[in-house]
C-alpha cells in the first residue's frame, strides 16, 4: 500500500515528526487513515477536539491530514493537523438541525447520480448542482436504469437544458457494456464522489466498476421507486484502473448550507437583466422578462419556482448555521451566554471602580 496510490497531489509542508494521511473511512469521530506506512485506525487530537466549533471543523473521507503515527501498530494514530481542502461537499444536517454535514473532501469530481426510472426528479437535480456548484469539484451527471426509462430521450433532453455543458453520462447495469461511458470517464489517480438519493443505484454502480459485490445493495420499493439506505458509512476506495471512489449514504433531503444557487439558474439570472425592475420577484410585476420567457414557453414555471424555493432556503440555513456556530463560539468561551453576560458586567464593574 503506497500513499501516492490514494490521490497524492497535496504540496503543504509537513510538519517534522508528522506523518502525511489521507481518510479513507469514518465512523463517528474514528477514522482509517492511509499513509506510505500502512494503513491505521486514528482520532483526532486533544487540541483539534478542543478548536473545532462546528462538525466542518473535523475530518471526512476524503481529507488530507498531518497524524502522528503510533509505536504499535494496532494503536490509534492522531491526526494533528488538517490540510487546507481543494474542494468540500456540505449539506445541512437531516431534520430541523442547524448543523452542517460533511459529505466528502478533496475530490476532482462530484457525480450527481439520479435515476430514470419512476423517482426521475429534475428539481431535485437542480438542487444537486446547486450544492456541486460551490464545493470546489467539477461535476457530472450520472444518469442510472435506463433500462427503466419511461421515455430516455425525452428524459435525457430534460436533463440537457438545465445542465448546460455538464457531461451526462448515461448507464444501464442490466448490459454488459452498459457502464462503458462512466468507466472511460473515470481517470486513474483522480478522485469521485457518487452522490445522490437512496435507490439511484450508486453502490451498484460502484460494485460494477470494482468487478466484486463489495457493497452491499437493496431493491427500490415498487409502489414509488424509493430507494433504502444501504451505505450506511462513507468509504474512499481504489478501483482496479487505479481510480478513487467515494460512496455516500444515499440522501432522503439534501438541504442547502453552502451552494451556488445563481450559477445552477443563470439562464434565469440572465433574463432577470431585462425586466423592468431592478428588485423584480418575477411574480406579477409588468415588464417580467422571466414571466415573459415562461409564457413564451422558454422557461419552465417548475424551474422558476424551484430557483426561488432554493435561494429563500439557502438564505435561511446560512443565517441558521451563522447563529449556531456563534453560539458554539460562546460555549466554547464562557460555557453559555449566561455566563457570557456575566463576564461581561464584570468587566464593565471593573473599569468603573
């Protein structure tokens, strides 16, 4: 096992005494971490425990860090340092939650991967590379059953209009040579994070690729093509053409924390420019180009609405998520914002007396 197999393209200067490791597995706050000794289970130093605010603040699949190794090897190793990310994928932690969630870190591409089958969802698509849009990666989409397609080329020109110059690259597990596109696209030393909902078939697709049934996979239900969790961890691993992959637990919601909603619709911000009004919301107001453009047929009403839904989120878990790592700050600090007023009426007694 030698490091430069896992994607070794950092240049930051280690720290003498430590060791360079990339995650390749987490499950809570353990890690497996690769290095060019071998590979060891591993947590996080005192010192990061104590800095970290938020659950950003600690490692994912998929991150660069500085460990110091163990005598023994069956001891854990401590990760002491993090590498600065080249790219990092987020989303808000499931439920009424605050919190962001890491999904995966220092990867080259993020495949968005959906189905055409019956759970085929375009705004749910657009939500995707909306969050692909500001992690730092470049992305594909990946277009699984197409053996289920109700109609495909209707389906795939769909798909077209919304990501513009994205590859698509479209796959049917069913045929031998039906992976054919995603495995001439997928490059040795490169890393890919598969992403998208339960049921799309991305273990499947993973399993293909590694010629084994190392991941686990489940049926989608019949009564509506909703998928099961079946990854439930998230997993760096090495294909045999010498690729990196990082399989997700499949998502039921992928709320907004940090995404680029403006670049997914520019065709809609771009309309925007011609309408009368500068603070246009596109609703009734005269001279709408973007209301013009959906009664021309140019513009899906569902497109709009969808773009609207998701700024109004974003905007909402961004104040959300600015608020909670404020008041982690201040538990970290004074231990709550009692004793946060507290210490401050001290002080303000002692400048008077």
């Amino acid at each position: 096992m030698k490091l430069n197999e896992y994607g070794v393209t950092d240049t930051q200067p280690i720290v003498k005494g430590l060791d360079l490791a990339r995650v390749i597995a987490t499950s809570h706050l353990q890690y497996t971490i690769v290095t060019d000794q071998g590979q060891f289970q591993a947590q996080v130093s005192g010192r990061l425990a104590n800095m970290a605010i938020a659950p950003e603040d600690f490692p994912t699949v998929g991150d660069w860090v500085q460990v110091r190794l163990p005598g023994n090897s069956s001891d854990l190793a401590i990760i002491e340092r993090f590498n600065e990310r080249q790219s990092v994928f987020l989303r808000k932690a499931a439920g009424r939650r605050s919190d962001a969630q890491l999904v995966a870190a220092n990867v080259d591409w993020v495949l968005l991967t959906t189905a055409l089958d019956a759970n085929f969802n375009l705004r749910r698509l657009e939500r995707y590379l909306a969050v692909a849009a500001s992690s730092g990666a470049q992305a594909a989409i990946v277009l699984t059953k197409a053996d289920k397609a109700n109609d495909l080329p209707a389906q795939l020109a769909e798909v077209k209009q919304i990501v513009k110059d994205t590859p698509v690259l479209v796959c049917d597990a069913t045929q031998p040579d039906g992976l054919t596109a995603l495995a001439e696209f997928m490059q040795p030393g490169l890393s890919y994070a598969f992403l998208g909902s339960s049921g799309v078939g991305k273990s499947t697709l993973i399993n293909h690729l590694l010629g084994s049934d190392k991941i686990a996979t489940q049926a989608v239900r019949n009564s509506d093509a909703h998928g099961r969790h079946t990854t439930t961890s998230r997993q760096l691993i090495k294909l045999p053409n010498g690729s990196l992959v990082i399989d997700t637990p499949g998502m039921r919601e992928l709320g907004l924390v940090d995404a680029d909603v403006d670049a997914t619709f520019d065709d809609i911000k771009e309309l925007a420019k011609n309408c009368r009004f500068k603070d246009c919301t596109h609703q009734n107001e005269p001279g709408c180009a973007v209301q013009a453009a959906i009664s021309a047929g140019t513009l899906s009403s569902d497109r709009l609405a969808n773009y609207q839904r998701l700024l109004a989120e974003q905007d909402r878990n961004t104040d959300l998520r600015g608020k909670a790592r404020e008041n982690a700050k201040i538990n970290r600090m004074f231990g709550g914002k009692k004793q946060m007023k507290a210490f401050r009426k001290e002080v303000q007694q002692r400048k008077h007396r």
